[in-house]
C-alpha cells in the first residue's frame, strides 16, 4: 500500500525479494510433517543460509547480518509475499535462539547458534506434557543430578516436528520441594540420546506433525542448563514472550495471505461483485455468520492484517526506543490466531466445494491446509483462554 509507510531496510528488502524471485522453488512444496519434506525443508534452510539469510537479525559470529528488527520485518513481509518455504528451523531460530542471546553463556551461543543457523541441527519445544500444557508449571518430568550434568526422565507431549528433528528444549523438575514455579531447570537435550524414545502422533491433516517424548534417564551435561538451575520459569517466560510476541508470526504471513485472499475474491466474484466461474461467493455460503458478504469479510480480514502490521511496527519502534515487550505480546497473539481462521474460513467459503480438491483451490493452493493449521493457532504458545485472562489482569487490572 503506498500510503502506508515502508519501514526502513530498502537495500536489504530489495536483496531479500530478488533473491527469492531467483531461489523459491515454483511448483508445489512438500508438507513439513513428513519425513522426505522435513529434509527437503531443511535443504532449503541451507541454501537461505549459505547466503546469509537465515537468521538475519542475529549477530554476524552465529550466521546473521545483525540486521534491526525493522529490516526482519521488512524481510518477514517478503518472505511471505514470495510463498517462501515454511521455516523447519522456527522452534530453534525464533524461540531457542533468542533465549539462548537473552540467558546462554558465550560458549553455548558460540556452539549452539551457528549450526541451528545452517540446520544442521534442527530444534523441537519439549514443553507440553499430558498432565501440564495451559499449566505449564505443573510439569512433572523430571531432572535429577549426576555427576557432571543431570538426568532427565518423565513423558513430554505434542512437539511439533519432533519425530525429526535433532535436539529438543524444555523444562523439567529439578526441585521436587520447590514451589510450583520454582525448582524447574531449562534444558536442552539431544532426540537421538539413549534412554530417548520419540513417537509421533498424526495431526488434524493425518501426518506426523507432532510427537511423544519418552526420557528415561537421559543423560545431559551441565553446558546444556540455559541459566542457573531452579530458574527455568523466569527464562521459559522470555521463550514464550518471543512465541507469542513478534518473532513466531510476524505480519508479513497474515498481510501476504490476505493479498491472495483479495485475488482469490477477484477471480471468484470480481469487484463489480458479478458473479464469477469458480465457488460459492454471492451466495448463502459466502455469508458469514452474522450475514456480511463475501467482500465484507475478504475487506475484514484484509483490514485486520494492515491493522496487526501497523501495530507490530509501533512495538517493534517502541523495543528499538529500549522498551520491553510483555504482556501485550498475548494481545497480538489472539489477534492473529483469530484472524488467521476468519482469513482461511473466508477463503473457504469463496471456493466452495472445490475447497476440497487439491490443486483446484487455485494458483496459490492449500488453502484447505491453511485453515487445518489456522484452527491451532488459538491453542498453540498458549491458548486464547489463558491469553485473554493475562491480558484481563495484567493489562486491564481486572481482578484475578
Ligand atoms: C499445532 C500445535 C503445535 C504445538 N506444538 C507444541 C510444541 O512444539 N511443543 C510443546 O511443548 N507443545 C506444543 N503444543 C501444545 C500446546 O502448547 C498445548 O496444546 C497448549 O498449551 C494447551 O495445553 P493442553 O493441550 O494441555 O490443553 P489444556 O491446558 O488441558 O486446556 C484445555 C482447554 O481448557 C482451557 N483452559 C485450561 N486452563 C484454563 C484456565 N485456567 N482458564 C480458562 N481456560 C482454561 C484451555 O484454554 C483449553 O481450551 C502444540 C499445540 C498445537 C495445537
């Protein structure tokens, strides 16, 4: 939109965009839950690497360009525009990364950093537990010392990826007698380490997009604590501001979707609001609930992804002028989960029957898909339950 601002970085943009005019590959892409497309995403990580573009906002010594958060933004909106791979490295570069260049020692960002970078080494969150997801504290897989490093043992759940991947992080028990919050220790582990057993559990769209963690007395060194032991609350809450906040899903993924979203409107209906060859717009299907119109709703959801790019540029302003992002990461984060199903149902809706069938919901396609995975986004980084009550009592004051 050429009344809207563009935010600073125009070299960097420019070298972003043609780059991925020149590398993203045409034709469909694999999906990122099975084996062959983890792979075929992770050599696609490489080759972004091998040209410095992988983690751009990261200091030059681990692989980036110690770009601003600025020019990142700029490169997430093209990024999205060129329908650029899914990033197989996002648990590691947009959650463990940052925590490690918040809380690591030199010498785990110096180890750690660069091949997560290249991806050689592809991380997992080990979170989540079948007795613990929205009560994070409750965890109860457990850490206990051993001669020079520490012993893990306990059941993880729902890690995304992590029947392939290589290493995982989490948060495990370390101080039976603690207090909930207290007593747990952030660590990280390797998925191919005896004693672990990974099994994965098919999604929504039938493939193996998460797994089971089995630890039974994982051995883990003492350079792979992240902070002191007994700390592991304060430093998950740092990972889980950054899923939630501006670096897991950044405005360029909902901008560029409603863009197609708008073409997908154009070729079905047109502007004149005739009707078109393809799918259901104009019709009781296109309706929203609340009856607005195919072109309402594409206008809605169009609006809201500006609306989350500008207020995603004011915080990141506010973060470049020394301000902290707290609770109002979670704001965003029921933004953009709600959006991004509006977005994928309009599209639905649009299309019709032929929604259905692969390859003829359109020149951008998985559409379907899209909006399997958008109907996650208000139960992952936390649910939109638990977001709405943060954003209750530590933005509103409302009483707990
Ligand atoms: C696509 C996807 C990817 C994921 N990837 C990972 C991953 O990589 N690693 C990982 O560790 N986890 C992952 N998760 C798990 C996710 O973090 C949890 O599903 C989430 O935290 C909710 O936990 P739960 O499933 O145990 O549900 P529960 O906590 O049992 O919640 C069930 C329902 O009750 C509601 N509820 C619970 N407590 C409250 C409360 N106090 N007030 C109001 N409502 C409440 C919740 O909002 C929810 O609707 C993923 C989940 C999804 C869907």
């Amino acid at each position: 939109m050429s009344e809207e601002p563009e935010p600073a970085a125009g070299t960097l943009r420019a070298e972003v965009r043609e780059w991925l005019r020149a590398h993203v590959p045409a034709g469909p892409q694999p999906s990122v839950d099975t084996a062959e497309g983890f792979e075929w995403h992770r050599a696609w990580e490489r080759e972004m690497a091998a040209a410095r573009l992988s983690v751009i906002s990261w200091p030059a010594d681990y692989g980036g360009r110690g770009a601003t958060l600025l020019e990142w933004l700029a490169f997430e909106d093209e990024y999205y525009a060129a329908s650029a791979p899914v990033r197989v490295s996002q648990n590691g570069i947009f959650l463990l990364g940052p925590t490690l260049l918040g809380h690591g020692t030199s010498e785990q960002r110096a180890r750690l950093l660069p091949p997560m970078a290249r991806a050689d080494e592809i991380w997992a969150q080990a979170w989540s537990e079948p007795d613990a997801g929205s009560d994070l504290a409750a965890i109860r897989s457990r850490a206990e010392r051993a001669d020079g490093g520490w012993l893990l043992s306990g059941t993880k759940t729902w890690s995304s990826r992590a029947a392939f991947a290589d290493r995982a992080f989490g948060l495990f028990r370390s101080d039976a007698r603690a207090e909930k919050h207290r007593g747990l220790t952030y660590l990280m582990f390797d998925l191919r380490a005896p004693g672990v057993t990974v099994r994965p559990i098919a999604q929504l769209d039938g493939e193996p997009g998460f797994a089971e963690i089995f630890l039974d007395e994982v051995f883990v060194p003492d350079a792979d604590v992240i902070g002191e032991p007994g700390d592991g609350w304060r430093i998950a809450m740092s990972t889980a501001g950054h899923e939630r906040g501006l670096s897991l899903r950044s405005p360029g993924r909902f901008t560029a979707a409603a863009e197609r979203l708008a073409g997908l409107w154009r070729r079905t209906t047109g502007p004149a609001g005739s009707p078109g060859t393809a799918g259901a717009a104009g019709t009781a299907e296109a309706m929203g609930a609340a009856g607005s119109t195919a072109a309402d709703r594409v206008a809605d959801a169009w609006i809201a992804a500006r609306a989350y790019r500008l207020h995603t540029y004011a915080t990141a302003a506010r973060l470049a002028a020394g301000g902290t992002l707290g609770a109002e990461a979670s704001l965003g984060k029921v933004f953009w989960s709600e959006l991004d199903v509006a977005l994928h149902e309009t599209a639905l809706d649009l299309l019709g029957p032929q929604a259905e069938i692969p390859g003829l919901d359109g020149p951008d396609g998985r559409w379907l898909d899209g909006y399997l995975f958008a109907l996650a986004g208000p139960i992952y980084a936390g649910t939109n339950e638990i977001q709405r009550t943060v954003i209750a009592e530590r933005l509103l004051g409302l009483p707990r």
